[in-house]
C-alpha cells in the first residue's frame, strides 16, 4: 500500500460508484432517508481532490489527511464510519516502511475492527457491516499466505453473498431500524455501496 | 424540482449566510466549520447548550439558539449529520468553562458524529439523547425511538434550567426528563425533496398519508387512504397516549408541529381536534405550541407531541426566551 495505490483506488472507486448510484439512491429510499449515495460521492470526490496535497507525503500523514477530509467533509453515518476507519488506518505502527500485502491486510481489519465498535453494530444487521466484517474475517485467513490472487477472488465472492443477504434482513441499526418488516426485500445500500469499493480495490490489486 | 436554489454545491452555505444577516441582533454563523453560535458570550458558570443534526428542519436547530435556549448548534447537509469538527469548534467557542451539553436526536449518524466530537473535545462535556418518537416500537431489536419534534421542548426547558445556573448535571436530569415524559407521532401527506436528490423522496397517493413517517421523510406505520383530521388527529393521539399514560389531573403541554409544507390555519385545526379529544379523554392541556419548528423540508404533513408536564417543566417553559424562531417574555 503506496499513497499512489490510495489515489488510484479512490479513482477508481468514484467512477464504480458513479456508474451505480441510481441503484443506490434507490436502495436507500426505500429504507433509509436518502442520503447515503451523496454522502459517498461527496467523500471521494475530496478524496480525489486531495491527490495533490498527499502525494509526496508519508502514508501515515497521508491517511491521516484522508481521515480528516473524509470526517469532516461528508457527515452522516458514513462520514464518522469511513473517517474511523482512515483515522485507525493512520495510527498502525511501522509506515515508514514498506506496507506489503499482509501488514496492508492488518491494517484494513484493524481499520474494520473500529469501524464496528464505533457503528455498534454486528453482522445480521443489515448494514455496511455485513459485507465488512466477513471480508475482514476472510483477510485474515489470507494474509501470510503465499496465495493472495485466489484469495482475493473468494473475498470479492464472500462480499457479493453478503451484499445480496441483507435483502431478506430486518434491520436493527441504522435508519432502516425503523421500519421493521418493511426493510425486508431490499438490500442495504451500505452494504452495497461497501461491496462495491471491495471488489473494486481486489480487482485491481489482482489485476496488478 | 422547484426550489430557491443557486447550485447545490452552495445550497447550505447561502442559506446559512442569510439566517445569519437576518439575525444578526441574536446570532453569528461560522462556517467552515459550519456552526450557529449566540452574538453574545456565554456569561461564566453557564452550562453550554449544543445541538445540531442535519439541515432541512429549519428552524431547528440554528433557530433556537439564542438567551433561554442554545448556545450553538451545528448543521449539517441537508438530511445528514454533522460532523465531529463543527461539534469540536462549536464547544471550543461557547463553553465558559461550566461544561457543554450535547443534545442529539437519535439517529445512527447523529450519535456517531456527536460521540466523536464530544471525544475530541477536550473539556467538560455530556449528552442527552431525544427519542421521542412512538411510531417506532421501542424493543432491543432496533436503534431505539427516533428523536423528532420533542427536542425542541428538550431546548427550550433545558434552556432555561441553564440560564438559571443548572448544574451540567442538573442539564442533563432534566433534559432526560423532559425526553421521557414526552410523546411524539406525526403524519406526511405529501413527500419531500432533497435538494442534492433533485426528485421526491417517496412516492405517495394524491389520496393516501404514512402514518407514523420520519422528520426525513422516512416510512411510518402505515400507508393509509387519507381522513378526516379527526380521524388522523385520534389516532395519533392515540398512539401517543398508550405510551405516556399521563394521569388524570396533570397538566400537559400539546405541540402541534407543521412539516414545513401545511399551512397555520390547517394546524391550528389540529390543535382543536387535538384539545377536544384529549378534553373528553380527561387529559388536561395547560400550555400549547403551534407551528413549523420541527420541519422535513417542504413535506406537507404535521406530528403531535405531548408532553407531560410538573412544576419544573412548567416553571422553565415559561421563562424568557430570545431566539430567531421562538421569543417570550423578553
């Protein structure tokens, strides 16, 4: 993980999201309030805008500048989420040295890992977090393995099963929670727009 | 989409600039990061009142800052938190040094932003969460109760404890009372527009109301062909009722909240319903709240909150209060 890698998966990330946010504006209308495509799209779109402001910079103070764009320039839910998650990502130990692909997996669980404990909320109950947490599950079994490329391949999968399995969930968290039986039959647009930047960023690093 | 707007981009921020000028007698507007703050400083030993939420509820919550209410509060886009540095700054310049009161509807985001801010400011600080609303079932397999038209109350009681020299935690006690002795539900006819969505939040009947919907328009209880008032007005009473439980004899107060898009004259009618029912039901109303404080843009529609009321509550509701969207006694 280079700040170049984060530039280019940022772009690379605001274009996917682009092509689906009609999917996702809708998803969040039928259960949420609304706001979550533009809210994503607000956030990378600083992101994005920060290339020349980081790129020459240290990965720590580069994350950490991202944390801070990303807290204070989207709000919402995803706002404090994804800001918790760069912010964790900023504080691992030894950046200045070379991140390969399993302190880069390190760094994303313990990112994940503060996500959830900030969100409160736990696989099943259909939010961001039921695509996160079992891709951070299945990084750990990867890392320190010799085969990261069909790994990646089974988390793009596991990611796409979870994304789909928040359809037929109640939602216990989040704006969805008050809707009981009525968010049934939807997918969560978190959990969505989530799987999307996850299989984004596998395809590239498998592709690279 | 028909709307006053320039471009999105710079939706919030003229809006804010023109609260700003047009009550410049009582408030400042900071942006970047975005807060309200009182043109006057907090006076020392008084406890900071802040909230904040997303924008689209004018005149919540810039609205009530001001003598009597908040000290600040902090908007975020429409619809969506704030964030942890507009909580962080607001704190950093109204707080004399008797602490910071936090108080925030209960939505996920709300909470997270809110719980961040509050950890990265670095003096003494605390928070009251509102939930309020009984058209969600409060059970341990949901966020709880969302926060709506009640905060408002909240403000404006704890307000007045403040500028009496409340303790923060005295704030606090009486903030959690004033949340928990209130019911709020509410009705949408039409939906709202987010101005970054550019089309209708949700699509809705020319004859049909959700019951039970959400200050952002989110679905309710129900989706129901539309009533007479009395009707509407009867069920969410009754609803509101089965969960407060007040007793015969106590004195209540009944807030009767437009969603931006109904005009007074239609409220006011909800208010008489609203009286004449809780009159042959026995609940005594003593003191009254009617218009457009807790809106969701311009969404035709109106909740009902009452609020059970003791001498304390009543004492602090009718002291003086000075702000853009509520004044009395000074």
């Amino acid at each position: 993980m280079s700040v170049s890698f984060l530039i280019s998966q940022a772009k690379s990330i605001q274009k996917v999201i682009d092509e689906n946010s009609a999917e996702i504006e809708v998803l969040d209308q039928k259960i949420g309030d609304g706001d979550h495509i533009f809210n994503i799209q607000r956030g990378l779109k600083l992101v994005v805008e920060l290339e020349d402001a980081i790129k020459d910079l240290p990965l720590a103070k580069a994350l950490n500048m991202i944390a801070m764009k990303v807290l204070s320039g989207i709000g919402g839910s995803s706002g404090a989420l994804f800001g918790t998650f760069f912010m964790t990502m900023a504080k691992s130990s030894d950046l200045d040295k070379d991140v390969d692909f399993n302190k880069a997996c390190e760094m994303i669980i313990s990112g994940i890992k503060a996500m959830k404990e900030r969100g409160k909320a736990d696989v099943g109950e259909k939010t961001m977090m039921d695509v996160l947490l079992p891709v951070s599950e299945k990084l750990n079994e990867l890392k320190n393995n010799g085969e990261f490329k069909t790994g990646l391949n089974e988390v793009i999968k596991i990611a796409e099963e979870r994304m789909l399995s928040t359809k037929d969930m109640l939602a216990t968290k989040g704006r969805a929670s008050f809707l009981g039986e009525r968010a049934k039959g939807h997918i969560d647009p978190g959990a969505r727009s989530s799987q999307l930047i996850i299989d984004t960023i596998c395809k590239s690093v498998i592709n690279n | 989409m028909k709307k006053f707007i320039n471009n999105n981009d710079d939706f919030l921020k003229e809006s804010l600039t023109g609260f700003g000028k047009a009550h410049s007698d009582i408030i400042n507007v900071n942006l970047d990061p975005s807060f309200v703050s009182r043109k006057n400083k907090t006076k020392d030993g008084k406890v900071s009142l802040i909230s904040g939420g997303g924008s689209g509820h004018e005149p919540m919550h810039g609205g009530f800052v001001g003598h009597g209410m908040l000290d600040a509060a902090c908007p975020g886009f429409v619809f969506s938190a704030p964030t942890p540095d507009q909580m962080q700054a607001a704190a950093e310049h109204v707080d004399s040094g008797a602490g910071v009161l936090f108080i925030v509807k209960n939505y996920s985001g709300d909470i997270m932003n809110f719980e961040m801010g509050a950890e990265m400011y670095s003096g003494k600080n605390d928070s009251i969460i509102t939930n309020d609303d009984v058209a969600v079932e409060d059970s341990t397999f949901t966020t709880g109760r969302r926060g709506v038209a009640a905060t408002v109350l909240v403000e404006k009681i704890v307000g007045s404890l403040a500028e009496h020299n409340g303790s923060l935690e005295e704030c606090k006690k009486l903030g959690e009372k004033v949340n928990k002795n209130a019911g709020t539900m509410g009705v949408a006819f039409t939906s709202c527009t987010v101005p970054a969505a550019g089309k209708p939040t949700f699509d809705i009947g020319d004859d049909e109301m959700e019951f039970g919907v959400g200050i952002h328009g989110e679905p309710g209880r129900k989706r129901e062909k539309i009533q007479p008032s009395k009707t509407i007005v009867g069920n969410i009473l009754e609803a509101i009722l089965d969960n407060l439980k007040p007793e015969k004899n106590e004195k209540n107060l009944l807030f009767v909240n437009g969603m931006g898009g109904t005009p007074l004259t239609e409220l006011y009618l909800v208010y008489e319903d609203a009286c004449q029912i809780l009159q042959s039901k026995g609940v005594e109303v003593t003191k009254s709240l009617v218009g457009n404080y807790c809106t969701s843009l311009e969404m035709q529609g109106a909740s009902i909150t009452l609020l059970k009321c003791d001498d304390e509550i009543l004492k602090h509701w009718d002291a003086p209060v000075h702000t853009a969207a509520m004044r009395w006694g000074m």
